[in-house]
C-alpha cells in the first residue's frame, strides 16, 4: 500500500473513530452514570457552559475531531494507531448498520 493511500485511509478512520467516541460520551448508556455525574458537579458549580459541551453532539465532536486530528498527525502513521481507529470506526458503522435493520 502506498503512503498517501495509507494516510487517506488512516485519516478516514480517525474521522468515524470521532464519530464513535463523540456518540460514546455523549449518547452511550455505556458512560450515562459517569456522565450525569459529570453533568451534576458541573451544572452544582455554575459551569453550565461546560456541562452543554457534553450534550451537544456538534460542540463535543468539535473538540474531540480537534484531539483525534492532533493524534493522526502525531501517530497517523503507525499500525498500531490505525488498528485502534479501525475498530472504534468498525464499531460506528456496525452501529449505524443495525439501527437501520428491520427485525
């Protein structure tokens, strides 16, 4: 595989492992303890600002798109990077998949 095919594919994977944590933080009943903890400490300290930041999908995924940028380009290169992309990006599009099967 050559070089910009592997980046392509590599920032590609980046871009839905993205999609995979911002629906975990944000959605997932995974972390829904955590995050109303999270979302109580915050909103008791006034920082309902930040507290919005965790559920709103397009403001999280903003930051999160920031850090997983940084981390392509710091790492993008590597297997072992895009082996952990490759199974958040997997894990998003069997989401998306079954949501959309009848039973």
């Amino acid at each position: 595989m050559n070089t910009m095919t592997y980046e392509i594919l590599s920032l590609a994977a980046t871009a839905l492992a993205v999609a995979r944590l911002t629906r975990l933080v944000n959605r997932d009943v995974l972390l829904e303890k955590p995050r109303a903890k999270v979302l109580t400490w915050l909103t008791q300290r006034d920082r309902t600002m930040l507290a919005y930041l965790l559920v709103c999908p397009w403001c999280l995924s903003m930051y999160l798109g920031a850090a997983g940028a940084a981390a392509w380009w710091a790492w993008g290169g590597t297997r072992t990077y895009l082996c952990v992309t490759a199974a958040l990006a997997f894990s998003y599009l069997t989401g998306i998949l079954a949501s959309k099967e009848s039973e």
